[in-house]
C-alpha cells in the first residue's frame, strides 16, 4: 500500500494529460519528442504517467508536458498526483544526482497558456505548513492568480506559469515545515470550449 | 484550505471524465441524461464536477458515469477524489436523509466493462485501517481483480463492478476504522486502444 513511506527527498509524479480529441494519441506521441525528460525516472502505462527524481524536474516536465499540449489549442484536461516523502529505490534514486537546471524551462516560457486548477494537499505526516501555504496564496493572488475555495479543493485561474510556481513552492514549503509525506493533486483544464460552465 | 476538516459523514466526490474524442461534449450531455443523480447535491464547472451525499450515492453515481461512457466503446479517462470527514453545510447535508435504494444500479448492472485502476488511499486522521485494507484487496482478488504494486498507487485490473465494490468497501472500512477524514483518489481507463502499453 501507498502509505507505507519512508523519509527518502525523492519527488515523484504520478499523472495523465487528455487531449479530447480523436487524435489524441498522435498529440502526445509529437508532444513527447519535444519535452526533455532526460533528468526524471519515468514509466508510463495505459492508465498513468509516473516521473520520479529532483522537485525541480518533476514540475519542469509535468508543465512542459502541459504546456506543449495546451499549444495545440485541443481542449485538454491533466490530473496529478505530487508526492514526496516515499522511499526511494536504487533506480529511482540515481536521479537525485542530477543538477538543478531546469532542462525545459526556456522553450516552456516561449508558451502562454491560461489555465483552470483545483488543487488539494495532504500532509500525511505533520508539520507546521498552514502560515506558509497561505503565504504562497497570497503570493499568487498578488501575481494575478484568481484564487476560489471549492469543494474538497482550492480553484487557481490564471497563467501556467505562475500558477506552476506557485503550486512548486506550497509543495516544498509544506514538506520543509516538516511533513513526512506529502501529497498535493492538481487537476487543470486548458482550452476549455466551456470555460466555468457546465460540463463533467 | 481542504484539509481543515470536522467530523460530518457526508461523503463527497471531486471528479472528471474525459472521453477522447471530438465528439466529448454531445458523448457526456446525452451520458447525464442516463444516470440519476436526484440524491446526490451536485456541482459542475469546467474543471471537475462534485458529488455530495451518502456514500452508496457517490459510488452509485459515479460509477454508472463511468459505465455510460464505456459503454459508447470510446476510449475514456475518470479520474476521482472520494473524501469524507470534511464538514457539511445545509446544502449537502440535506441529501444524508435520502434512502439507501441506488437508482441506478440496476440500469449499471447491464454494462459489463473490463477496467483499469490506479488508487491511493490517504487517511488523514489516524485509524487502525491496514488490516481491514488487506482484507478488502484479498476479497478483491479471490473475486478475479488483478492487483499491482505501483508508484505512489495500487492498480486494480478487472470488472468495472467488482472494482468498485472493493473500492467502496476501502473507503469505508478506512472510516470505520477511526480515520476522521479520508481521502481515496481513482484513476481510471478504459476502452484503451494501447492496453498496458506506453501512452501517457
């Protein structure tokens, strides 16, 4: 079972992007030439994508990936499951070592893209993080995220990018404020024919 | 913030079905006209859509979406957050008082339809659950689901009914056992072309 975690500072990603489309496959086939995913573990099924290593890279891929699929203008729906605090294993962990530099992040810069997120976080194992994830709120309202509760989740419209940054930095301040496992899920909508209206 | 959580038993979904296809918004709008969501409190925007009521409701509901859009031979993607032990309001909690009858469950059991699950369970507050959890994957498996370690989740293969017995039987027994607020996410496809092959 999932819950059983260890204290080991590999991140990982469990997700899936959707482009409605009849040609969804040959989307994410092209998009998958254009994204670097050189610095994360990375294995993919029918049902997930799972990419593990640095904080980092899991976010520079996860919005690359978001990013390169938004640029088609299909509309497309990502779901995500952040995760840090499980134990890592000698294939995951060799990528630890990799450096900071964020392989995506220049051609990610060249795409503006609005977007609509709920996100959720669990801190499964403690930690004082309520004061710095309403920092980081207020961070992003301040940047021109609109920032609405929901149901079992907080709503974030506005750009990919600092909407990205800023659910980076609520994950790392929530895990440096001492959290043992941390959990964050992050659903998007881009391209949306029905933006805030009604459609499952 | 959603973790800031009472002790109401009213259970809720946060979730979104994606059918890749060009014809998503028609295949989903003639779906809602099939499945009776009278006694569930229900809210859709562009990004997810949530249920709220008792738990056979929120299984019931959510699985005969699920099953609608299977049915239409299109390859789909759900993706659910079941939680329970967040506080209710006026509006939810009028739907506790709705009889235990799931009104589509007989319309459900004529669909018979192969999945392929990923969970996560995330008991927030406390409860002695492992043991109960193991119990409900070996009823799961002695009923014919296949059942996969991954990371970060727990993959399920099999009858989409079976599964999400099991699945409802994990999130209560989670409960039952003393946890006060617990979370389970699902994701799930179906009628994938590329089955257990590598696609995002």
């Amino acid at each position: 079972m999932d819950q059983v975690c260890g204290t080991s500072k590999i991140a990982g990603c469990s997700f899936s992007i959707h482009p409605m489309s009849d040609e969804f496959a040959g989307i994410i086939l092209e998009i998958l030439k254009k994204v670097d995913t050189s610095k994360v573990w990375l294995d993919t099924d029918d049902v997930t994508t799972t990419v593990r290593g640095r904080v980092e890279h899991i976010f520079d891929v996860t919005k690359a990936i978001l990013l390169h699929v938004s640029k088609t203008n299909v509309h497309a729906a990502f779901h995500a499951t952040y995760s840090i605090g499980c134990p890592g294993d000698s294939a995951g962990d060799t990528y630890m070592a990799e450096s900071l530099h964020r392989r995506n992040e220049d051609a990610s810069r060249s795409i503006t893209q609005p977007l609509a997120a709920k996100f959720s976080l669990y801190p499964m194992g403690g930690g004082s993080y309520m004061d710095t994830i309403y920092k980081q709120i207020e961070a992003m309202k301040s940047k021109g995220i609109q920032v609405t509760p929901a149901h079992y989740s907080t709503r974030l419209d506005g750009d990919t990018h600092t909407v990205f940054e800023g659910l980076e930095n609520v994950f790392r301040e929530t895990e440096a404020s001492g959290s043992s496992h941390t959990v964050m899920t992050v659903s998007v909508s881009v391209n949306s024919p029905s933006s805030k209206e009604s459609i499952l």
